[in-house]
C-alpha cells in the first residue's frame, strides 16, 4: 500500500524581515488507509506542510516519497496533476461557473472516463455525499455546507490514494460543523482513503484521527494517536495545545529507585520525571483541570492540600473554579453538583497518575 | 492510484505553455514600451554629432518652449482646482444628500467623461467663437455691445473645454469614497455634540480628501495631455502647450531632438504627478478601512435643496446640453449661423458616410484599430497579470511595472517615441495602419493590464489549484477555470480600452497619412479646413459609435464599465 513518508522537510519563505522558516525539519510515516490530523496554531507550518506533501510547494530540504516513489525534493517536484491526490480546500473552491455535476466529473472528463460511466460515477459519489438530485444546481444555489459536500465528491470521484483536507470545516457553523465531522469519519472508514486533515481545532482532531501530528512553530512536536497526544504530551507545547491545562513551575526535589517527586511551592507530586532529570531540577508540571477533585473537608479527600476558591465560573456541565495553595494557582473543572463560594477553603487532590513533568523551558512558558 | 507518469516541474522543463505564453507577454512589453522609449531618451540626448545635454538646455532656457510649459501648467494648475469645485459638491450631492434626481447627475458625470474633449472644444467654438459664435452673436444682439461675450480663443475658453472633461474624475474618487465612509464616524462625531456642518467639515471631508486630491491630480495629468482642445482652441489665441509645441517641433524639418527632450520634460511632470497621487492615495486612504459593509449618511437638504439641485442642472447644461445641441443643429444645417429653421439638411451625414471616401476610410479603419488594439490589450494583459499573480518568477513585480509605464507618456509623447524607434528600423511602419496600432496597443496596455489584474485578483487560487490536483494541466486550468471566471471583467477590461481607441487623438495625429486616417484625426482635419458642419456630424457619428458600444457592453457583459484614467 502507498505510505506517505516525509523526510526532513523543510520549506521557508522570504519575507520583509528576512526569511521565515515555516516548516522546518518535519520528518513523519503516515500509514496508508488512516485519518491523520495535522494540528496546531495558524501559523505553525500545518498547512505548508500539506501543500508540501499535494506538491504545490517545492520543499527547500527534505523529501516527500510515497509507496516508495519520490514525489518532492528540492531538485524536482511531480506536479499536482501527477499525484493521484485529492484535495479539499477551506473555501471549498467549487468552482461557480460550473454546475454541480460539472464540477464533480470534471476529473473524470480529464481520465477520459466515458459519459455514462461519469454520469454513474458522479451519481454514486453525490450520494454518497447525501447531494443525490442537485446536479444541475450552480454552487450559488446551495448552502456552506453542500459546496463542502460538492467539493469532497470532486475530491473523492477519481478515487485518489490520498485525500488532503485543509481545515474543511472552519467556515461551517457548529451545528453542522458537527455533523460533517462525523460524516467525515464514516466516509474515511467506507473508502478506507489515506485521509490527511489540518486543522487547529483540538477536539475536532481528537474526534476524527487515527494519529495526531501536532505541529508548533514549523516543527512536529508529537506524532501519536488521540489518547497519547492528550495523556502523554511529550512536552509543555502540546500539553498546553491539546486543551485547558495548568501548567505549574517546579522543581525536581526527591528520587527513590523509579519514584521521583516533584514540589511547586505547596504541592507535592510523585509523577514519573524525564529520562536524565537531576535532583533540584527545574521542571514544568502539566496538570489538567478535569484531574483535580475538591472536598470541603480533608476527610472527605485523604492526602489532600488546602486551598481558597478565588473564582468560581458555573458553565452548565459543570463548575470551574480557580483555587489558589500558597503562590499557586490552579484551574479545576468540578462537577456541576460539587458548589463552592468564592473566598471559601477547600481542599484539592490532584491525580497525579495524569500528570506529567517537562523539563522547564522558562522562556517559552506561556 | 497514481494515474499518470511523473513530471519534473518546475525549475526543469522550462519548455512548457505557461512560459511560452509569459515569454510572449513580456516581449511584446518590450517591443511595444521599453524600446521605444529607450528610444526617446536616446534621441534627446543625440545632438547630432555626441551624446550631450544641448536639446534640453535650449528646451529649458528658450522662451518658445518655456511658454508652453508654463501654459500646459497653468492649464493643468486651473483645470485640477475647477475640477474640485465641481466635482466634490456633485459627489457629496449624489451620496449624501436627499438631492432630486440623483441619477440625472450621475448621467451627467458619466456623459461628461464620455463626450471627447475635441468634439466639445469644436462645439464650443460654434457657440462661443468671438464673431460667428452663436451665443455671442445673440449677447450682442441682445445688449447692443460686445462687452457681454466671451471669447472661447483664450486660456479660460481652454480651462473651460477641458474642465468638462476632467471633473468627472474628481466626482468619481470622491463618491466612492464617501460611499465607503460609514455613518458610525459621523454619527460619533454627533452625539458628541458636533452639528451637521461641523461634522461635515471636520470629519467627512478630511477622510475624503486624499481621494479629492487624487482625483484632482489625475484630472491634471489628463489636461495637459489633450492634444485635440489644446489645438483647437490654443491655436487660434497663439497659446502653445507642450503637446501642441511637441507636435509643432515634427513639422518639416522635423526636430527630433527637442521634440524628444522636450517630451522627456513633459513625462517628466506627468510621472511627478501620477507619483504623488498614488503615494498620497497609498499613504492617506483611510476610508478603505470600511470595506464594503459602509452604510453612508444620508443628509437632508432642506433649504439648501433647489440651490444645489440648479448648480446640478448648470453643469449638465454646460457640460453635456450645449455642446451635444449645437453639434446636433449644426449637422443638420446647411450653413450655420444663417436662419437655423430654413436651412436644415440631411446632406452632411450623407457627405461624410457616402460620399467622401476619407472619412468613410476613418471611421473603418478607427473600428478596425480599436477592436485589434482592445483584444490584444486585453491578452497581452491577462498573460501580464498571470505573471504577477501566479508566477514566482523573479522580477515578476518589475514586469507589472514596466506594464503601467504608458499611463505616464502622454498620447503624443507616446507617438514621438514610436517614431523614432521604428524609423530606426528598416520596416517602413510609418504612416501604415501597424504603427497605428502599436501606438494603440501600448498607450491602452495599462487598461488591459489593471482589468486583467483586477479579475484575476476575484479568483481564489484554490479554484485552480483544485483543477491541478485532479489532473489538469496549466493550460487546461487556463482554459476551463481561470479564463472563464475572468470573463466578465476581461470583456469590461475591452470596452474600457475601445472607448478611448476609437476616439483617440493625441498619438494618431503624428502617425497618421492619408490610408491610415482615423476617425478623431479627420474630424480634425475637416475641422481645420472650415468644414464646421461635416464635421458636427462626424463627431455626433464617433458619439453614436461609443453609445453603441457601451450599451451592447452592457447588454452582453452585464453593464461592469468603470472608469479609468485614460482617455485621449
């Protein structure tokens, strides 16, 4: 099967200030038949990295091979129409001079496909997109959400090895947004298509991908799937990205065998340290708010610190707080049931079986 | 599923259509531009026997062309400030305010613009020369001495002619801006206590005043550059300006030299202008900001209605009623000045179309030119535009540069140049329909360029790149996506071009001779030898043309006519 490998790729552009590198580096195995999301902030290098890979852009190092073949180098790049890939762009770009029907068979008309086998194609993939009968609709005659629909049957009609999606679903409102996304799921298992997806929405990735490449500052930070990207963050960046997290200054303060505990001003945790870390280190420590129970006794939460409640927020499902134990302070998502007021004392435990310890990195906090 | 063989691309195979195509632009570019005006400056510096800086030092010290320097910048100097005057309060009129017949005023600015500045200097003479012109005749008539006339053989008779032509230009940059101001700026400036003049005047006009004064600007650069009113009118009062005065210098024997320095003098001052238009534009454009969600104030007149209402009605009978009606009366009388009612005849409308073959020739071959020069512009363009847009070459942004060049060389500073360079060459283009044609293409190239950019600039490059990906090559995403979606502004790109070609002047009367006669050319030269009502009916036939053209261009391409800063 074709897998897509991309070795070392690096592409920067010039700009006013000098060069800025957009993606540099990036080296990833992206198994044929998954779902994989490229994720990150805009500006991190998601969407370079996908033109990279549709062969829009040509690479300044590095190399992209699929099943084996080079596709890209800084010497020599197959062109878009030479790729066998699909894509799906933000803005849908169907085109609006043709019809429905004309945008979707325009890739078939290009293979040379005879009219009725088109007619037959194209009427499979329109249902497949649930747009059976708008065929002789202008794309200003439908809804956000059907161009995207439209643009996807063009994508997927030539059956490509690869579709390319760039953020699909931004300009969608969210209730659709919703729906598309599982549609999306269902579509990627049915056609058993190498989907490759950027976006910058963190649950959307979490929701849709067989493996998550999370992406800062042009670099790959992490390539894992859903659950290790958000449990295991290999470091701060990610932790930070893949939703809410606390991320606490502390210091490595005791090791015994395997043990190792860590202190942030009146919170003391045994979390598993990174491989090397010395005794009075510096770390960051991640913690999630959803990991933090709070009692109104000590009773209630053995082995639990004290703590005052300096905000309370209630938000439907359930309750945040921000408490504070000395100098630190945390954020903490309660259940709904669980109310405490502002001012008052609590105690919090904190799971650390879900947290990590990064080496510090002061400057990059954010 | 990989369906096709790969390709190297880019960077190898630089043998492909998109390349052989921007080739092809950016030669035509340089034969049709820069080597004429290399040529220029080359024969300006020439001094017959050396390089040197003589020709310029005598157009700089000698009195002759001093004179028509200062008369091409005091004409400039009044036209840019009445254009001012006019324009602004039509503008705000129309946007702004509860005016009646808010439309009857865009017509006006619109025909205005339209009307050719020749054929309202030659209208204007009819009413206002200072013995036979009409008005004049009846005021002394009338009042029983000449102290009331006006004689139309003068710099103000010239700022008049040429004003009419130019305030369309103020009008519009100023509407759209204050279309584009939204009522919020003002509105705060109310309910902090400011009234509607004070708002008006601290806040309005200041966010609209550097497209006034771009406006102005551009209304200055396109008088000095009318060579049609300049002669007609200048001529006669022994007012030379440097177009007049460039064309004077290519009677026999023809000084190249000073005509080519002085040339240089007169882009000179052009570029300067068009400089500080753009920058000041660039720099001092606020309203922009705004966008299209702009939801201007509407401000109700009052007592101040029927004033202004008049003022409105005055420019429309100056600027379009007067000349069009006397143009009408005199193509249709037999002699003018005598009994209007006993004298009317269809015979000069049948002269010119029938029975004189020159002018039969002209108005063919001016259709001829201006439909070869617009579809060349037009293509020439849009590969111009690719280049810019969708190429990474290098010095993509200089090709686009070096495209907007005509917009600063004046029609006849435009021909001077095509002289020289192709005299220089063994082809005998001079006095053929294909020097004509090259004047055509390079003066309308900037249009061609600006529409093609402009349309290209609607297309998001993902509707190509999502041809590429499914497999189709350049040149049939050009084909299926890009030029199709650009159609529209492509074909309003043309008539913008063949408005102005089918009417132009200033480049044809150097490069014209009997079998390559244009239409402007032979209503000038009808004009010259005292054919006054041949010649109406001439010019009232080049206006049935572009009324034509314009109303089937908005019949077919969805009526999208903008504008431009060109004309002859």
């Amino acid at each position: 099967m074709s897998e897509i490998l991309l070795r070392n790729l690096s592409k920067s552009y010039s700009g006013t200030e000098g060069d800025h590198a957009a993606v540099s580096e990036v080296s990833l195995t992206i198994v044929s038949g998954e779902f994989v999301t490229l994720l990150g902030p805009s500006g991190c290098g998601k969407t370079t990295t996908l033109r990279l890979i549709a062969g829009y852009l040509v690479p300044d190092a590095g190399e992209i091979r699929v099943a084996g073949r080079l596709l890209s180098s800084p010497k020599s790049v197959v062109p878009p129409e030479s790729r066998g890939m699909g894509m799906v762009f933000q803005n849908y770009a169907v085109w609006p001079h043709k019809t429905v029907f004309e945008n979707v068979a325009f890739g078939l008309m290009l293979r040379n496909v005879s009219k009725t086998e088109a007619r037959e194609r194209v009427g499979r993939v329109l249902e497949l997109v649930n747009l059976a009968g708008l065929d002789s609709r202008y794309p200003s005659e439908l809804s956000g959400g059907q161009q995207q629909r439209v643009a996807l049957a063009r994508s997927l009609v030539v059956e490509p090895a690869v579709l390319l999606l760039d953020e699909p679903l931004s300009n969608l409102d969210a209730k659709l947004r919703e729906r598309m996304r599982a549609e999306l799921k269902t579509l990627q298992r049915r056609t058993g298509i190498t989907f490759i997806y950027v976006t910058h929405d963190q649950s959307e990735a979490l929701a849709l991908s067989d493996h998550i490449a999370v992406m800062h500052a042009g670099r790959l930070q992490q390539y894992g799937t859903p659950r290790e990207v958000y449990c295991e963050p290999a470091n701060h960046i990610v932790a930070d990205f893949m939703g809410l997290v606390n991320l606490l200054p502390a210091r490595l303060v005791e090791v015994t065998g395997t043990a190792s505990v860590f202190e942030s001003g009146q919170v003391r945790m045994t979390i598993p340290r990174p491989s090397g870390m010395q005794v009075g280190a510096r770390a960051d420590l991640s913690i999630r708010p959803e990991t933090i129970r709070l009692a109104a006794s000590e009773a209630d939460l053995p082995g639990a610190f004290p703590a005052r409640v300096l905000e309370q927020t209630y938000l439907g499902n359930l309750n945040e707080y921000v408490i504070a134990a000395g100098e630190t302070q945390l954020r903490v998502q309660a259940d709904a049931q669980a109310f405490f007021s502002v001012g008052s004392e609590v105690f919090a435990l904190i799971d650390a079986q879900q947290c990590r310890a990064f080496a510090s990195a002061d400057t990059d906090t954010p | 599923m990989i369906h096709t063989t790969p390709r190297a691309w880019p960077g190898r195979a630089w043998f492909n259509v998109e390349n052989c195509v921007s080739g092809a632009a950016v030669v035509a570019l340089i034969v049709l531009v820069v080597l004429p005006l290399i040529s220029l400056v080359w024969g300006s510096l020439w001094t017959g026997h050396g390089i040197g800086i003589a020709n310029f030092s005598e157009v700089l010290s000698q009195r002759l062309y001093f004179d028509a320097l200062f008369n091409s910048l005091t004409l400039g100097a009044w036209t840019a400030l009445l254009s001012i005057v006019i324009g602004v309060p039509l503008a705000w009129a129309v946007i702004r305010t509860d005016l009646p017949g808010r439309q009857f005023v865009k017509l006006t600015a619109t025909l205005s613009y339209l009307s050719p500045p020749f054929l309202v200097a030659i209208a204007y003479v009819n009413l206002f020369s200072p013995r036979a012109g009409v008005i004049n005749a009846f005021l002394r008539h009338a009042t029983g001495t000449s102290l009331f006339t006006f004689n139309i053989f003068s710099m103000p008779g010239l700022v008049l002619v040429t004003v009419l032509h130019t305030f369309p230009f103020v009008y519009l940059l100023t509407s759209s801006a204050l279309s584009s101001v939204d009522a919020s700026y003002e509105e705060s400036a109310q309910i902090l206590g400011a009234g509607k003049l004070r708002t008006l005047w601290s806040v309005t006009f200041p966010l609209v005043a550097p497209a006034i004064l771009s406006g102005a600007l551009i209304g200055f650069v396109n008088a000095i550059a009318l060579f049609g009113s300049q002669a007609i009118i200048g001529l006669p009062a022994r007012i030379f300006t440097l177009p007049t005065r460039i064309y004077a210098l290519f009677d026999y024997p023809p000084e190249y030299g000073l005509a080519s320095a002085l040339s240089l003098v007169f882009v000179a001052i052009t570029v300067l202008a068009l400089y500080f238009q753009r920058s000041y534009l660039a720099r001092r454009s606020y309203v922009t900001l705004a966008g299209k969600g702009a939801r201007p104030q509407r401000l109700s007149l009052g007592a101040l209605r029927w004033p202004l209402f008049t003022f409105c009605v005055l420019i429309f009978v100056i600027a379009v009623f007067l000349p069009y009606a006397s143009l009408l009366a005199v193509s249709f009388s037999k002699s003018w000045g005598l009994d209007f009612w006993k004298n009317l005849t269809l015979k000069n409308y049948h002269f010119i179309l029938f029975e004189y073959d020159v002018t039969r020739r002209a108005i063919l071959n001016s259709l001829l030119l201006a439909t070869l020069a617009a579809t060349f512009c037009v293509i020439v363009g849009t590969a111009i535009g690719w280049i810019d847009l969708r190429t990474r070459f290098i010095g993509r942004k200089f090709v686009d540069y070096v495209s907007l060049i005509p917009l600063g060389l004046p029609g006849i500073v435009m021909a001077a140049a095509l002289i020289q360079f192709w005299l220089r060459l063994p082809l005998h283009l001079y006095g053929t329909l294909a020097i004509l044609f090259l004047a055509y293409a390079a003066r309308y190239l900037p249009l061609g360029v600006r529409s093609a950019n402009a349309a290209m600039r609607q297309i998001d490059p993902s509707l190509e790149e999502s041809a590429r990906i499914l497999g189709a090559s350049w040149s049939r995403t050009a084909r299926e996506i890009t030029l199709p979606l650009m159609r529209s502004g492509l074909f309003a790109g043309w008539i913008l071009i063949f408005v102005p070609a089918i009417q132009e002047l200033s480049a044809s009367i150097l490069l014209f001779s009997s079998n390559s006669m244009t239409l402007a050319v032979a209503v000038y030269n009808l004009y010259e030898n005292g054919y006054i009502e041949p010649v109406a009916a001439l010019a009232l036939i080049n206006a049935a043309i572009i009324g034509i053209a314009i109303f089937l261009a908005n019949k077919v391409g969805g009526g999208d006519t903008r504008f431009e800063s060109t004309s002859n």
